[in-house]
C-alpha cells in the first residue's frame, strides 16, 4: 500500500528568513539613527551647557579664610594679633585606625584624653579625604616629638594656619574678649557662607560685639580634583586656567583704652575681685576697663581642654565674670552727692541748711532707728560736710524729703538705672526703684507696698538699689562735666584694611541733667572735694597730688544687720565683708578722667578703694617719672589710726 509524503519548501523559508532580516535591520537602523541623534544632541547642541556643568565635577572651590582685623589701643599698641601656627590634621581615608591613631596621639601627649570622643566625632563627620584639625596650636616641643614619630602616623600631618594672638595675655580681657571655635550656637547667628574656612569667632567683648567688622571677607581658590574628589594637577590632556580671589582682612580697630593705664589699674587691684572703670568725661571714651580676676584668652583660641575650662568655669573667684559690665551691686555711700544734688533740684534743703546727727535718725513716732556708720555721730553738719564725711542721718532725712519717686526721676538722668550703651553685649541694668517698680517687681499685692523706710535706706544707696561699677563711672563723668554726659564706648576709630583710611567715630552726646541752678553743681563737687580734704573720709587720695581731686567713698552691706545687732568685722567671713567703693574725678577745674572703683569684701572705701583711684590718676595725668614719687601705698590694710574712713 503506498504511504502519501510532503516534501519540505525551502524556497518559503528563505523568502520569510529574508523578510525577519530586513525587519530587524530596519529597526537596528531606527534604534542606531536615534542614538546618534541623541549622541549629536548633547555632544554639538548643548556642548556649551554640559561643558560648564561638567567643570564642577573636576573643580572644586577651597575657601581662604581672611585674616581678622587687629585691636589696638588708643596709642596703636597691639592688643590682639594673628600669628602663623602649626596644627595637626587627620586625613581618615590615610589612617589605617583611626581609634588606635587617636589612642597614640594620646600616649605621646598630643591629644588630651578627654578630647578624644569629640575628637573622633568630628573626623567622622567629614569625608574621608577631608583633613580634620586634631590638634591646635602645637608648640616647638610638641612639633618636634611628633616629627620624630612621623612615620608611625599615616594620614597625619603638620599644616601650618593663622590663629588670634593676646600679647599681653589676660590684661584687658573683658574689654577685649576672646575667639574661639564656632559652635552650634554660634551658626545660628551667622552667615555660614562668609565663614567658609574659618574656624575661630568672637566670643565676648570687642571681638563678639564688632565681629562683622574684623571677620574681614571670605576668599577662594580653585583646586582641580579627579573623580574622587582629590586634588590632581590635571585630569585628561587639558588642564583648565583655574581661579583665584584673594581674601580681604577685616578692618583693624583703635581701641579706647590706654593699655598702660589698664596695666596700672590691673596692678593696683592686685588678686582682689573686684572692678575698676575709668572714662574721659569729655567724649566718653574709656580707658580703663578692668575686672579681676582675669584669665589668659590665648587659652580658647588654640582650644581649651575639659579640664580647663572647668577649671575656670568652677573658679570662687570667678573670672570669666566681667564685674565691670555684669557685676550689679549697691552704691552705698557713692550716691550720696547725686542725692544732694537732687535735694538742692527739689528745693527740699539748701547747702547752708544745716542738721545735727546723733549717731542715729527716726521716723517721728517710731522706735524704728536708723544708725549712722558713726556711732557717735558727726554734730551740726551742712550739706558740705554730709558729703565730706558721708553723714548717714542727714541723707535719711533728706531722702524722706524728697520721695522715692522723684528720687527715682533725678537719678535717671545720670544713667544709673538701665544701661549706658556701651558698645559691647552683655551690659547688667542697673535699678533705682520707685513705687511703680516695685508694683511690676512683685506679684503679691502686700510686697507691692513701698514703705518709707525703704526710701531712707535707698538715700545712703541699699536696699534695692543697684549699679555697676561702669554704670557708677558713667554717672560720675556725667556729674563731674556739670550735668553733660556722653555714652560710653570701647572704639574710637576704624581702619579700612583695604585703603589704610582711618574713620575716626564721633562721640555721642547724652541729654543734659537739667538743674535750676548752676551754683548747685559747684556746691556738690564742693563737697566731694571736701572728701580727699582734712576732715573728709579719703584725705590720704589728696595727699602729695599736684592736682585737685573730688571724690566721694562708699562702703555697700552685702548683708542686713538686725536692728540690735552689731556689725563685728573680724567674726564676719571674708566674703561676707562689706564691699568699698570710691568714685571720683580730676583735675576738678578741667576733668580729664572720672572713675569708679569696686572692691568686693574690701572692708573701708578710703582705705581700700581710694589709693586705686589715686593710682590710675596718677598714671594718667602725671609724666612717667613722677608717679613714684606721687603715688600713696596701694592699698593699706587698715584706715589710720584716729583718722576718718568710710
């Protein structure tokens, strides 16, 4: 039986082969031509925009921190500087280690233990390739230890940068401030931008209050780098015409403080806590800003360790107090002739008028007593020698008489409540109360009652009353210009860093103290002069002095004393004495300089106070070679036998 077969058609395979080939070859065409159109696109149309865009990928734009601007004191004398220093840095991607390289650094005491964590930190938080300070400041011991362990340290190395200087350490300090790294606090108030690159900040004083001057401006370099972010001489065959914008420096500033006088006054103030503020009535201008004790701040600048600025921070005597801006305390006696002056506006008592002191002074009725600091009391005394020997009952009275509010109104004007305006941050109010408020100051409705009593003790400068030791300065400059006062300032001048133009500040005059009439001022500075004379309760300031001084000393209680208690000095702690204070100016006829002088736990104003002052007169108005023989012992530890002190 036949079996029916098909026999296979090549001649169809091939003809449908032959249509798949010219499909795919149709389509490979169409993939291709979209290719090259989108090759010729990006490689021809938009070359100019990827050319430029691609440059960011191999430049990278380094920061130059500027250097700061200069302070200088009112002679030019250089008060802060910058100087080239070595630090050490730590590229990670270099270091095998990075714990065990910090843990060597330790042992070779370059790198204090505590450090460490914020250290480590700091090198994780950057890239890899980046170099990370580790260690500021180093010295020459230091710089030669680690050269000699150099190659124990990969990823380490020695890089030179510019840091802040103090020459003359911590004189000067809270007028000056200090730099220091910038912290999380600090970014908050700043431009970052502008301080690419720049790793120090002013922290107080001068360089915190006048940092966008001194910052200076924020240069560049271009570095070319290869696809890691490295720098390289050049990637591919053409190396780019790279550019560069040098930094500006800040501006420097002249400064009003006499370094000299600052020297002085810090010398005569020796280990004492205490504050004193000099200033020229003329303009304003201080040149004396000092607050002991004081602290070195080359310290922030190369970087305090832990334990270090623990060490300052848990000081008694505490340093980092500026007790010149932020140190509040009661004038005490220190008021007394602002408070005259007032009597004398208000018609409440005439110069001639006089009173008898007992040792003690009452309200009509009351068996509430008032004591004087001398117990036995002074006898008839006028307003010239209340002032001259500091009569405690006469001011009780007086200040009765006037009010605690208009009392209140006058002292304003001198500028002892609120703050003067100085030109750095940081400034204490100071606080004359008044019956308003006291109303704000308290929320029970029994507190908010102002007593007499409290006014009596306000007119000898306590109970509520309070100032600082420049907010007192200020008041006397004012007093000591007949009522003219100017506000207070550290600069007096600037000097551009690019053209070398010095821009001189003008000073800012304050509204006059108005009074009736002009004679009231000569009888107060009458008084004051009455002070450093015989009789008063500062005559050794006076004495051997080529010139005039008026002055006016204060003792402040720093606690209350029952009404039948006695004050024992001797059973009272040290830091529970009385503060002393002097205020005063000179030459009287032509005041060059007023000051005021705080002493904390020092016991008598006279004694303790008054040879500071006469000190830092003397180095002001007298030539160098008759300072000597002109100034009195600074201080003497006791008032002299028999004779007045306050």
């Amino acid at each position: 039986m036949a079996r029916n077969s098909r026999l296979k058609d090549h001649h169809a395979e091939q003809r449908m082969f032959g249509r798949r080939v010219v499909a795919a070859s149709f389509v490979i065409m169409v993939l291709l031509g979209a290719l090259f159109a989108r090759l010729f696109y990006l490689q021809v149309v938009r070359y100019d925009y990827f050319s430029e865009l691609s440059q960011g990928n191999r430049i990278r734009i380094e920061p130059i921190p500027p250097p700061r601007g200069l302070l200088l004191d009112r002679e030019g004398e250089p008060l802060a500087l910058n100087r080239p220093a070595y630090q050490l840095e730590l590229t990670r991607e270099q270091t095998p280690d990075v714990d065990d390289t910090l843990g060597r650094l330790v042992a070779l005491g370059l790198l204090p233990a505590d450090d460490v964590a914020r250290t480590r930190r700091a090198i994780m938080a950057r890239r890899a390739f980046d170099a990370v300070p580790v260690r500021l400041q180093l010295s020459e011991e230091e710089l030669a230890r680690f050269a000699v362990h150099r190659p124990d340290f990969p990823g380490v190395e020695i890089r030179p940068r510019l840091t802040r200087l103090y020459p003359h350490g911590g004189v000067g300090v809270h007028a000056l401030g200090y730099v220091a790294a910038i912290s999380e606090q600090d970014q908050d108030r700043i431009d970052v931008s502008k301080y690419a690159g720049t790793t120090l900040i002013g922290k107080l004083g001068i360089e915190r209050n006048y940092e966008e001057l001194l910052h200076g401006e924020t240069g560049y370099q271009q570095l070319l780098v290869n696809a890691q972010g490295r720098r390289v001489d050049r990637v591919g065959v053409k190396a780019p015409e790279l550019q560069r914008k040098e930094p500006v420096a800040g501006d420097d500033l002249y400064l009003t403080i006499d370094h000299k006088l600052q020297q002085v006054a810090e010398a005569a103030l020796g280990v004492q806590r205490a504050a004193v503020v000099a200033i020229d009535p003329r303009n304003g201008d201080v040149l004396a800003f000092v607050s002991t004790p004081t602290f070195d701040p080359n310290g922030f600048a190369r970087g305090l360790t832990v334990p270090e600025y623990r060490a300052l921070e848990e000081n008694i005597d505490k340093p980092l107090i500026d007790r010149a801006l932020r140190g509040v305390y009661p004038p005490g006696s220190t008021i007394k002739p602002f408070v005259a002056l007032a009597a004398l506006q208000y018609g409440v008592m005439s110069a001639e008028d006089t009173r008898y002191c007992r040792g003690v002074w009452q309200f009509p009725g009351s068996s509430r007593k008032y004591r004087d600091w001398k117990k036995q009391g002074h006898g008839t005394v006028d307003m010239h020698k209340a002032i001259a020997q500091s009569c405690d009952t006469y001011f009780y009275g007086v200040s009765d008489q006037i009010g605690i509010d208009r009392l209140h109104d006058f002292l304003v004007q001198f500028g002892l409540n609120g703050k003067t305006g100085i030109d750095v941050l940081g400034e204490r109010s100071g606080l004359v109360p008044s019956q308003a408020w006291k109303k704000k100051a308290f929320k029970k409705k029994e507190l908010q009652v102002w007593f007499p009593g409290e006014t009596v003790i306000a007119g000898i400068g306590q109970g509520y009353m309070l100032v600082t030791p420049l907010q007192l300065a200020h008041a006397t400059a004012t007093l000591a210009m007949r009522g003219k006062g100017f506000q207070p300032r550290l600069v007096r001048a600037v000097r551009d860093s690019r053209t070398g133009a010095v821009a001189t500040l003008p000073p800012r005059p304050l509204p006059d103290v108005k009074v009736d009439d002009p004679r009231y001022w000569d009888t107060i500075v009458g008084g004051m002069i009455g002070v450093v004379s015989p009789g008063g309760t500062a005559v050794r300031v006076q004495a051997g002095a080529p010139y005039k001084i008026a002055g006016k000393t204060g003792t402040a209680q720093v606690f209350s004393i029952g009404q039948n208690e006695k004050y024992n000095e001797s059973q009272v702690s040290e830091r529970l004495r009385d503060h002393a204070l002097f205020i005063a100016f000179a030459p009287v006829d032509d005041p060059k300089i007023a000051i005021a002088v705080l002493v904390e736990n020092g016991r008598h104003g006279g004694s303790t106070a008054g040879p500071i002052a006469r000190a830092v007169f003397d180095a002001y108005l007298l030539p160098r070679e008759a300072v000597q023989a002109s100034s009195p012992a600074i201080p003497p530890a006791a008032p002299p036998a028999g004779g007045i002190d306050e």
